[in-house]
C-alpha cells in the first residue's frame, strides 16, 4: 500500500509540469494577450523575452538592446508584430577595409557577404570581377578585423562572327578566356591570336567564318529632341521638360566575311522592341530686356555705328522681329535658303557661327551682322553706304 502511495505522490508532483507544458502550446494559438515570445540573436547570443511590443523596434527596447543607424535588423524596426513567436536577427555594423586597386577606404557596414559590402562601399562590379573577404594583417594600422580585396577582371573587345561586346576575363591566355566562356571554335572557323596569347586589357579577340553568316543583334534607337518655344522666358532660356529615352531593336544582318574582314552587311529583319520617346526642352523665345540700342550695345557695336545699324535693319525687318522670315513669316523654327532675322542674312543658317540661338535671339543675330559689316565692307558706314546705292547689301 506504501508503495502505491509514493507512486501516486510521484504522479501529482510531475502533473503540474506536464500541464505547464500544455498550456504554453495553447498560448501558442492564442492572440498574444499575454504576450509575445520573441528570440534575439545579437553577438553570437541568444536572448528569449516576452513582450506585449506592437512592433520589432518596441520589442528591442524592452529587451534594452540598442542599435545604430548602420546596424541591420531582420525582420524591420518598424514591422508590425501580429504573431506569438518572432526570431530577431540583429546584424552589427562593423568597420571593413575595402581595397580596389589603388583605392582603398574603410566604411562601417552591417553586410555580410562580399558583394553586399561592395554595394555598401559605391564599388561597382563588373563580369568577372572577384570581391574576397579575408582577415586583416594589421588590425592595428586598418582598424578593421576584415578586408574586402577586389581583383578586376581584365577588359578585352571580343568579337564572334560579326557580333561585338566588352567581355571580361579572369583568365591568363586567350584559350583559357574561350573555354571558360564556353565558346567553341568550329573547323571553319578562325581566331584572329593564338590561344597562347596572353590576355592583356583592352585587346581584341576575333573569331569569324569566310563566306555568308547571319548576325543578330541589338541596336539603340535614338530618341528625336523637340523644342518647344516658350515665349514666357527670355532667349537663352533652356529647360528639358520630359527626357528622351533611347528605344531599342533587334536586327539580324547577312554577312559576307573573307579572312576575318566584313566585306558588306545587308540587314534582313528587324524588330523594335521598345520605341523611343521623344526628348520635349522648353526653349525661351522671348526677347532680351532693354531697347534696340541696348540690343546693339550687348552685341559689341560702337555707339557712334548705332545709326548706321538701325537703318540697314529698319529697311529689312522694319518690325526688328528676328523669326522674320524674307516675304513677312514669322517662324522661329525657319531653317530655309530664305532671308531670315533682323538684317535678313540669306541663309539664316550661317548666322550660327555667332551662337546656338540665332533662330531667336536678336543680340545673336546682331553680332553676326557686326562680323559680317567689317569683313565685307571694312565697317558699318561701309555696309550702310552700300545698301543706300544698292538697296541690299
């Protein structure tokens, strides 16, 4: 009777565990009214609490466990917290040399593999390129454990039966670089170097077959530049309102190669894959400020030549408009044989040796007259004499 007694005291004694197990794995479905069960990883440690937090960030703080602007933690600080259990992952920034050639930086950083700390340090890694994190030599003079060495692939023109790109390799002669690349010389086929030549930076490698091949490849579409005048801003006035953006096709070539040299290529098909969109830059149309004479003035003419300058400009384009175009038009965008501008140069083209914004801009146009005066007629009273004798000038 003895003996059952203990076994049965044993019993009670273990029931209350038992039962405490029991409820934990209801809690477990329930809506975290008593709070979440959150498990921190920081350092190395673990670290379990519970919590009545809303968020990752307030879980930490009840943990008392702060981190820096550069730290990483997984999930996010600001994540809503709507479930019973959650695993934290804090990642610690630490101080990491990166060497890239020449350059060599230290950055604070919470990354944990090489390409994700290259992202971190503005490196930009090319095809081929190998980023290698290894131990430092010399904690003390690098104040960092860890030290991301970057080695750049070498840049090499390869071209393969009429097809042209900027490869990069790792490799030391020119068939270990084809052969790792998988390219595949056929019996017709022929290798512009020997597949002993070393790989050096910014060589060409061919590879072609005589006789006709197609080539496919792919070709920007330039985008057309609209300029709208704006008569709201002054000439010289320039503003791009929506860039323009390259489209993009693909087209297939037909061939004729000889010894490694293009003999002709004619296209055979193409396919737009994307159109381009047109670049809109809003242009000033509207005149400089001030009067004819501050217009004459800006333009490097002589004060005592203002009257010369005036009449000649008076008897052909009377209204001083500089899209005037010979006949009366007005087009700002005229590019024709006709006379054009203040003086009605013939063509309004050539006036663009004296500024980009000849179409509209009368000091452009003013200062191309002044060179045109002098060269012609050794001065503005010169060009004035003659257009009182010939009507012209």
């Amino acid at each position: 009777m003895g003996r059952y007694k203990l076994f049965f005291l044993g019993f009670v004694l273990l029931f209350p565990t038992f039962g405490a197990y029991g409820y934990a794995a209801a809690a477990s479905n329930d809506t975290a009214k008593d709070g979440r069960l959150v498990t921190i990883h920081d350092r190395g440690e673990e670290r379990v609490i519970l919590t009545h937090a809303q968020t990752i960030h307030d879980a930490l703080d009840d943990a008392h466990i702060s981190v820096l602007p550069e730290d990483t933690v997984e999930p996010g600080l600001d994540e809503q917290m709507i479930s019973n259990n959650y695993t934290v992952n804090i990642y610690r920034a630490r101080p990491v040399i990166v060497v890239d050639g020449a350059i060599r930086e230290k950055i604070m950083t919470s990354a944990q593999t090489s390409g994700a700390i290259a992202k971190d340090a503005g490196v930009t890694l090319n095809d081929e390129d190998r980023a290698v994190l290894s131990a430092s030599d010399d904690i003390v003079a690098d104040g960092a454990s860890v030290v991301l060495s970057v080695k750049r692939a070498t840049p090499i023109n390869l071209y393969l039966y009429g097809s042209y790109r900027v490869a990069y390799t790792q490799e030391k002669t020119v068939g270990a670089m084809l052969d790792q690349k998988g390219i595949k010389l056929g019996k017709d086929d022929t290798l512009s170097v020997s597949r002993n030549a070393p790989i050096s930076s910014g060589m060409t490698v061919s590879v072609w077959r005589d006789g006709i091949q197609a080539v496919t490849v792919d070709e920007a579409i330039p985008y057309k530049v609209r300029e709208v005048q704006d008569y709201d801003h002054p000439v010289g006035y320039r503003q791009v309102k929506s860039p323009g953006v390259n489209g993009k096709r693909t087209v297939t070539y037909e061939l004729v190669m000889k010894q490694g040299r293009e003999l002709s290529r004619k296209e055979i098909q193409s396919i737009v894959l994307s159109q381009p969109t047109e670049q809109v830059v809003v242009v000033g149309a509207g005149l400089p400020p001030g009067s004819h004479q501050d217009w004459m003035a800006a333009a490097g003419i002589a004060s005592s030549d203002f009257g010369y300058v005036a009449y000649i400009v008076d008897h052909e384009n009377r209204s001083w408009d500089p899209c005037k175009v010979q006949g009366g038009a007005v087009d700002c965008a005229y590019s024709g044989n006709m006379g054009y501008g203040l003086v009605q140069a013939t063509p309004g083209g050539k006036m663009v040796s004296a500024g980009a914004d000849w179409r509209t801009n009368p000091i452009t146009q003013l200062k191309w007259a002044s060179s045109y005066a002098v060269k012609r007629y050794g001065s503005w009273k010169g060009a004035y004499d003659y257009w009182v004798s010939h009507r012209n000038w």
